[in-house]
C-alpha cells in the first residue's frame, strides 16, 4: 500500500467509514499476523494478540485518537506493546505444559519430536537475541517487510538494520549448530 492511499485511508478510518475499516483489517491482518506469531509462537495465542492491535485501532479511533501520520508504523507499535504486555503476562503466570497423552499432529512420534526438538531450540535461541535483533528479524522474516520499512519503522539506517539482521542470523545459526552437534 502507498503512502498516498494510506493517508486517505486513514483519512476515512478517522470517520469510521466500514468500507476503509475492512480494507485496514485485510491489508494489515496478514503481516501482522506473521509478526506476531514470530515473537509469541503460537498461532492460537498470535491470532489473539492480531485481533488485540486491531481492538486498539478501533479503540483509538473512536475515542480521536487515531493514528496522525502513518497506519503502518501505529500498528506495528502496537503489534510490539501488545507482544511485550503477553510476555510480561506470561513471566507472571507461568504456564503448565499439557499431558503427551494429547493427539499429534504428526503421524510419526519420531517427527513429532524432532519438530518439538527443533521449535524449542530456535524459540531458546530467539531467546538470547536482544530485543532489537528479535524485532529486526520479527519484522524481516513475520511482517515481510524490505529492510527500507524496518529502517524507517525502528527509527535506524538502513546499514544498522542490515547489521542486526546480520548479526542475529549469525547468533542463530551458532546456537542452532552447536544444539545440532550434541
């Protein structure tokens, strides 16, 4: 979406016109989707936390206090507030994991576990990022977004931003190695 049909489409979202209101939620739920599932993990929970930045925006705008400049960038303030709210949440509340006795998705018990193997490493690895690097990759990799956006969106040169994706890659695929080789 051009910056151009974007201000008039928040133009229109400011009226609270249903037209634009649907064209933001399909415009915006994919990528946001994405983003969300890349930090949080779980696509029960990321569909959640999506349809939470979208009860912001409505929010936002009901009370006048829409976004001023651009949508994009508000909803991926938000999409980020949200996911640090559900971690904080979750450091509070610790969950309990769920009996294996629970059907699988997978035929083989063997895949089953190599997936679960694979997922826990990457999400411990994802771990060890800091915060910057997890939200360059989150918005690279789950937003789909070109490393112009990210800059934009982050506030960083373009140079920075290549940087941490670099250097977050790299950790990642050290981590992932060394776990592979025991």
């Amino acid at each position: 979406m051009t910056l151009r049909n974007e201000s008039v489409l928040l133009a229109q979202a400011r009226k609270l016109d249903p037209g634009a209101l649907a064209e933001i939620h399909t415009a915006y739920y994919g990528p946001l989707f994405r983003y969300i599932a890349f930090r949080v993990s779980d696509q029960q929970t990321a569909e959640d936390l999506t349809s939470e930045v979208f009860t912001r925006l409505l929010n936002a705008l009901h009370a006048g206090r829409a976004p001023d400049t651009t949508l994009k960038g508000w909803l991926y303030g938000v999409a980020a507030n949200v996911v640090t709210d559900f971690h904080r949440q979750q450091y509070r509340r610790p969950q309990t994991e769920l009996p294996d006795s629970l059907p699988s998705l997978h035929e083989d018990p063997s895949e089953a576990a190599h997936f679960n193997l694979r997922q826990t490493h990457l999400r411990a690895a994802m771990g060890e990022l800091t915060s910057e690097q997890q939200d360059v990759l989150a918005l690279r990799f789950g937003y789909d977004m070109p490393i112009r956006d990210v800059a934009e969106t982050m506030g960083k040169s373009e140079g920075a931003v290549k940087q941490l994706q670099a250097r977050a890659v790299a950790m990642l695929a050290k981590k992932l190695t060394s776990w592979r080789g025991m």
